[in-house]
C-alpha cells in the first residue's frame, strides 16, 4: 500500500489499488471550500477521504464522509485514524441515493463531492471496478448527488463540487431543479493558454439568482512550473 501527504507536514494518505486514489481535483476541491463558513459538512463518494480530511485538518469543522464502497470506506477510516481525526470525522459506508436512511433533513452547513465524471453509457470509464465506480455514473448520477445534497445541506447553506466543463450546464439545471442557487464558480486551467478541464462551483440552498465568476485558477506557468497558487495550496516553497 502506498502512502502521500497532501503537504510538507500535512496530513498522510494511505493509498490503495482498490480505492480511486489521490487527485489534483478533490485537492482543489477542498482548497475552494475553505472560504465557506461551516461548521458541519458531509462528503458525499469520499474515496480516500482526501477531501474530508483536508478540511478537517485546516477548520474547525466536523466532517461526516460516505462512499458506496466498503474498500473505500474502509481506507478513509484508516487515513482519518493515521491523522488523528477521529473526533472530527466520521466515515459510513453506504449508497448516497438512500441518503434518508443515514443523515438527518438540513443537518449540515456544506456538502462537498468529487463525483464521477462521465454519463452511463458515455464510453469514457476503466476497466478496474473501483476506478470506474469513481469516473462513470453507473452507481450514483448527477441528479441522484444533487437531490442528497438539497436534503442535507440547511436552508442558507452550501454545495461545493469540482465537475467538468462540457457538463456545466447539466449541473447548473439540476442544482436549480433542486433549490440550490449556482452562486460562484471558478474555471480550473493548466496552462493560461489552455481550456479548462475542471471547474469549481459553489451553490446556496434557497440563494437568490446571481453567479459570480471569479479569475481561473492556472495551474502551471508556459514552462511547465506550478503557479504561485498551486504553490500556495500544496504548501510548496
């Protein structure tokens, strides 16, 4: 089993083959939710638990996390308990389309999810059945993340999800469908040059209509080095 850390002196993630491992977007991801204000947040397909963990070791938050797979469940327990965080974040191993039988109606302040990526049927998944649990919608849609997250997040409170951008207008219409306003968004580029490949967007249950899009972030200069705000976030000097 391999094992990373997020950043010099940061927290340590155990990796395995069977768990989709460690990614620039679910870092990015909890990077662009660190400005909102939470006190509690659930993620909803935790993986490895990148994302709960980065946030928990950076906020005064508490961070339920839910994946369908056992294997992945299994090893974000094993990273909150090698980090020290077992009062902070709690791991549960079940299906985010039976949502009700596990959370309470309103009870958090944020939601977060990297979910996968690609339609059922789209062609674009991976041969290995953890990988393509994690890239294509043939467990859990667009819709389905959606709906969970209208339940849990309370009136006023926050949607965060890294997603492509050739599926930005689908994300934009469910969230709107299930009462959660898009109120940031944020284009993720490698090159200044190049087209986005991520995007960053935040909605607010019950918000009012208003999108404010803020400057892409750049993830590496025309040479090829990290930017200053890749820098900044994986603490690199």
């Amino acid at each position: 089993m391999e094992q990373d850390q997020l950043w010099s002196g940061g927290p340590v993630l155990l990796q395995s083959e069977n768990v989709f491992k460690l990614g620039t977007d679910s870092v990015l991801l909890s990077d662009f939710a660190l400005d909102i204000r939470a006190q509690r947040a659930v993620d909803l397909g935790c993986g490895c638990g990148v994302i709960a963990i980065a946030l928990a070791c950076q906020k005064d938050i508490k961070v339920d996390a839910i994946d369908i797979s056992e294997a992945a469940a299994e090893l974000t327990r094993r990273n909150v308990s090698l980090n020290g965080l077992e009062e902070k974040v709690k791991v549960i191993c079940g299906d985010v389309r039976r949502h009700r039988e596990f959370f309470e109606a309103g009870a958090y302040d944020l939601v977060v999810t990297n979910p996968p990526y690609f339609a059922g049927g789209s062609g674009k998944t991976a041969k290995e059945e953890a990988k393509a649990l994690a890239r294509d919608e043939r467990e859990c849609t667009l819709s389905d993340i959606v709906e969970a997250a209208a339940y849990l997040i309370r009136w006023g409170g926050s949607f965060a999800i890294v997603y492509r951008p050739e599926r930005l207008s689908e994300l934009f219409c469910a969230m709107t469908a299930a009462g959660i306003e898009p109120k940031r968004l944020r284009m993720v580029q490698y090159k200044v040059y190049s087209a986005p490949n991520m995007v960053l967007v935040e909605g607010r249950r019950g918000g009012r209509p208003g999108l404010k899009i803020e400057p892409p972030l750049i993830m590496t200069h025309l040479d090829g080095t990290d930017t200053e705000e890749i820098k900044r976030i994986y603490r690199r000097t």
